[in-house]
C-alpha cells in the first residue's frame, strides 16, 4: 500500500484524549472529527484536507482505547507515520482501516507542508528528495488494511452483518 | 536448544494457535486463542459495533460484561444504552454481566473475582488491562474492534514486544506507595512503546497485591505493551482464595537464563512521594516536597489503579483528625463494591465523611472526565486517579496533578502540593 500526501508534524506523546475527546462521546459520529487536537492544536482540524498525512514523534496515540483512529480517518487524513507508535493506537488504526507505520526518525525527517511518498509494504519514506528505509508493514497487518479494517472483513467471513 | 525466553514469550507461545508451544521471539506475529474476554458498558457508546452485532459468540461462559465507566448512568440515552446491553448479553448466552452495584471497575473486579489467572491471556476493551499482570496474567487493552474479533472467533493475534526487567530491590518506607513506584520508572525511563515489563528482585515478595496492582495498571502510561509481576506465592494464594477448590492454574515464569532488553532497578527504600504534572506522565515527574506551591481545588482518590482498601487506609490515615481544606473538594471512589463494604466494615467511610470528603459509589467517573465531579475551568486537581492529559477530567484549562492517594489526601487537608510524610510525620510516637 502506497500513500502520498501532504504533511503535518505533531511532537512526541501525542495522546488518545487530545486525538478523540470525552467531549465526543456526547456528540452524533458525524460532528465528532472536528475536535480532533483541539486542545493543542486549535483550528487544525478545519485546514487539514483528505489525503494529507499525519508525521509525529515518539509514542504517538498513548492512552486509552477510544476510537481515536475514527476521527483521523473521519477528517480524511490518509496515514500515520510516527517515531514510534502506542501498541493499542496501533491496533486500533489498523482495525479501523486507517495506515500506520512506525518509521524511527520520520519527524525529524519531514519538513511541515512537504510531500511525502510512503509504502508500507517495503517500508520506504521519501520527501524533498531524500529516503528514509524503516521495517515494513507485517504482510498479516497489510491485509486488514486492504480489507478496509476489521469490520469489513468480519463481514466477509460471516460473522456480522 | 530454544532461546531462554521471558515470562511474556511464554505466554505467548503457550497460546500460539499455529503452534502451539514453539518459542517466539520480538517482531514475531502470533495469533494466539485468548482464555478470557471482558466487555464494558462502554460498548453502548460504539456506533460500529452496536451497527455489526456478531451472530454468536464464541465460549460465552468465558466472557464477561461489566459495568463501570457510565454507573449509575447520568443521561437517559446511556441509560437506554445500558438496556441494550442486558437484552444483548442475555441474548448471546453471557451470564457473568457485573452490573451496578454488584461490581466495580472492571480491572480489580475481575481480580477480585478468580478472572484473572496467572498464566493466561486476558482481553478487555481498555488501555488498562496490563493491571491483569500484576498476578502474572497477559492481560492487554485491545479495543472495541478487536474485542468483536475475539467475540466471534476466539482469537487475537499480538506483535511480540522487546522485554524490560525491571528488578526491585529493599522495602517500601511508610508514606510511599505502589504509584511512586511506578511514577519512578516514568520519571527515570520514560515510555517503552511496543515492549513489555516484567518485575523481579527481592523486593516483589513484600509487596501486597494491590500495590502490584497500582504499579501494573499504571504501566499503560509508559505505553507498555504487557506488564508482568512474578507469580509468587502470594499471588498464587490471591487467585486460589477466588477459586473452587482443585481448579488447576497454570502459572509460567520467565526462563532464568532469558536476556532482556534493559535492565532497570529501582531501590524501594529510597523511593520518595511523587507528582507527574500536566500534561503527560512520561518523563513529566517531580518529587512532591519541590511542588508545595501549588495550591489545588479538586482532589481525586480513585480509578482502577488507586481506590482499593489500602487506597482507602492510607486516605482515612492522612484524615484522621483532621478536617478538609475549605477550598478543596476531595472525592474518594472504591474501586468496586466489595471494596467499598470493606471500607464501611473498617470504619474507614465514617472518617472519610467527617472529614469532609465524599464517598462516592465504585466506578471510573471522574478518572475519565465521564461524570462523577468533572472539573471545570481553571481548576487544579491532584488525582491518583491514571492520566493527567490535557482535558481527561473535564475542562481542558484545568491542570492535574497525578499522584499517589496519600498525596492526594495531604493535599486536600492542606490546600496546596503536600509530601504526605510531612502530615503523617507528625502521627509518630
Ligand atoms: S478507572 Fe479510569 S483508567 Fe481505569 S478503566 Fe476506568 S476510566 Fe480507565
């Protein structure tokens, strides 16, 4: 799987509570993407635009288990790809069908607003010329993404509707 | 021979449904059948999975559903939502539902009733899971998804972690807890995504088992994947006292020769109070003796981590005789019911209430920002409560401090930061 798209960097630590607020839990699935980051980075949500990809530093997405994966992929952003990335985040991204990739060193590889080319399958990052080669995307993983997540495929093997 | 291998890859590979008993080892993929499922009234509040109910669930009796983040329900629609969840549970063959007044929070409650066992793999929705591995069992939050996964097919799968040890030594001195154990390796280490913990060392053996808890549960705010104590005798009498009679366990310790990532230490007689102060834990952490300048308004005891009986003790300890300050609210949150009535039966309730504070009923509540005393603008809370990001509690302009019960209890009567030792100091003969 391949993504290109336009970068914003976040810094390390970035949590569950600042990507899917309590805040959302009382609000209608539809209106809850727009409080993503609100708390650190007020209006982003609004500028962000689908396709674009999320670069972060270390531990990215630490905390609890809500669906922080839903609002990324709701404000149409196409990826993550952080230092380092919380197991729970991690699963939680992929099950929903939203890419991630853990890439040690990518934010200080990226510039904010470049573009950036990423495979997960070989685990290759490149922007403004230059390469960045990390472990690629476990083929187990890439498949649920290519199902589009976990429902999905759940789906296909008869288990829900 | 197989590589020595750590406790966790031998759990891991004990439930590896490819095969079963062959070592694994870090970056391996393993699908592995999971022993025990937990389900949370938060399922009411996840559009995807009430839109994509499984048909049947697979091994019912080994699943359970308890309520505790949204009790007693504060608005009509999670009340409604809570209806569902019986008619569902009833409807799919689940009969151990906690619901509420009968449970808790679902961490200490599951210990607390016989479901966590040293050796197997446990699963729940929450990031908190890891508490499971203070009793030596893989417990690990998955989320709702996955929780749909392993409800139809029984199975998970996890990316095999590096492994920790960290090895403690000496004797815990009073005043200090299990929270400034782990507020310890937060401040020293700061977060380990993606590998696992496991204690060892002489000072385990001392440690009771809710201080273990607090210090597993708390190892999600290091972003550990597994975070696993020894089962020691003491934890193996912890687990028999909530079983029939003859039922076997399985308990599995790391192999002596297995080589780890790193190797931290900790000397538990030099462990002192500590706060982590906002927003994040990692790396984020000060003793509480340089913080005293801080004055608060809220104060928080609670959470799977923090409201067990010995929460309880050292909270009824600090108040004892004294009064809370008037500009603080201070409220206390068992963990789960039995708790609770335990706490009554100590007299620890009385001299909690007299001093002061309130006693509300087990649930997680304010630890998330659900209900329960929310906190709102500009407010500054001390919490021994899990998280202290930006707007967990409620408003995002108020700040929290997180730190052990104790702390939180010599903060509330002094109305600023407090080194418990300083009130409790004054109780020696
Ligand atoms: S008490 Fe807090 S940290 Fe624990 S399960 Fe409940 S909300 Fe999560």
């Amino acid at each position: 799987m391949k993504l290109v798209g336009r970068a914003w960097v976040f810094e390390d630590d970035i949590n569950t509570d600042l990507l899917y607020p309590a805040a959302c839990f009382r609000l209608p699935a539809a209106e809850r993407p727009r409080l993503t980051m609100s708390a650190n980075r007020p209006g982003w949500s609004a500028e962000v635009r689908p396709g674009d990809l999320v670069i972060a530093g270390a531990n990215f997405g630490t905390g609890s288990s809500r669906p922080a994966a839903d609002n990324l992929k709701g404000l149409g952003v196409a990826g993550v790809v952080a230092d380092s990335i919380n197991g729970l985040f991690f699963r939680t991204a992929v099950n929903t069908g939203l890419p991630v990739l853990e890439a040690p060193g990518v934010r200080a590889f990226v510039r904010e607003g470049a573009t950036v080319e990423v495979d997960l399958d070989t685990g290759t990052i490149r922007s403004e010329g230059r390469e960045l080669r990390v472990r690629p995307l476990p083929p187990f993983l890439s498949r649920i993404l290519a199902d589009g997540g976990l429902v999905p495929r759940l789906r296909n093997e008869g288990y829900i509707d | 021979m197989s590589r020595p291998q750590t406790q966790i890859e031998r759990i891991l590979s004990r439930h590896s449904t490819e095969s079963p008993g062959a070592p694994v080892e870090p970056e391996d993929f393993v699908e592995v059948e999971v022993d025990r499922l937990v389900l949370l009234d938060m399922a009411a509040t996840h559009p995807e999975f009430l839109a994509h109910l499984p048909h049947r669930v697979h091994r019912p009796e080994r699943v359970a559903w308890v309520f505790d983040h949204l009790i007693p329900p504060p608005t009509v629609e999670l009340a409604s939502g809570l209806r569902k969840l019986r008619e569902l549970a009833a409807a799919w063959g689940i009969t151990n539902v906690w619901d509420i007044g009968r449970g808790g929070i679902s961490h200490p409650l599951m210990a607390e009733r016989g479901w966590v066992r040293p050796g197997e793999i446990l699963a729940n929705t929450d990031s908190h899971t890891c508490a499971a591995g203070a009793l030596g069992c893989a417990g690990r939050g998955v989320g709702m998804l996955e929780v749909m996964n392993i409800l139809c097919t029984g199975r998970t799968w996890y990316r095999v972690g590096e492994t920790v040890r960290a090895s403690l030594a000496g004797r815990l001195p009073p005043g200090v807890s299990g929270k400034d154990v782990f507020l310890t390796l937060a401040r020293d280490h700061g977060a380990i995504p993606g590998q696992n913990l496991e204690f060892a060392g002489d000072g385990v053996a001392a440690l009771p088992i809710p201080t273990r808890q607090a210090i597993a549960t708390m190892c999600a705010e290091i972003s550990a994947e597994f975070a696993l104590f020894p089962p020691d005798d003491r934890a193996l009498d912890y687990v028999r006292a909530r079983l029939p009679a003859g039922e076997p366990l399985a308990p599995v310790r790391a192999d002596p020769e297995a080589s780890f990532a790193a190797e931290w230490s900790v000397d538990l007689d030099r462990v002192e109070p500590l706060v982590a102060l906002p927003h994040r834990v990692a790396r984020n952490v000060r003793p509480v003796a340089e913080m005293t300048s801080v004055p608060i308004t809220r104060a928080v005891v609670g959470s799977c981590a923090n409201g067990t009986i010995e929460d309880l003790e050292a909270v009824a300890a600090v108040l004892h005789g004294r009064r809370v300050h008037p500009d603080v609210v201070f409220t206390v949150t068992p963990t789960t019911s039995e708790v609770m009535a335990e706490a009554a039966r100590r007299g620890l309730v009385e001299r909690i209430l007299t001093a002061g504070a309130l006693v509300t009923n087990p649930t997680c509540g304010a630890c998330f920002g659900g209900h329960m005393g929310v906190l709102g603008d500009g407010e500054v809370c001390v919490t021994s409560t899990t998280r202290n990001f930006q707007g967990r509690m409620g408003s995002p302009n108020a700040k929290i401090y997180l730190a052990s019960s104790a702390t939180v209890a010599a903060s509330a009567v002094t109305g600023h930061l407090t080194d418990p030792r300083e009130i409790l100091g004054g109780d020696r003969p």
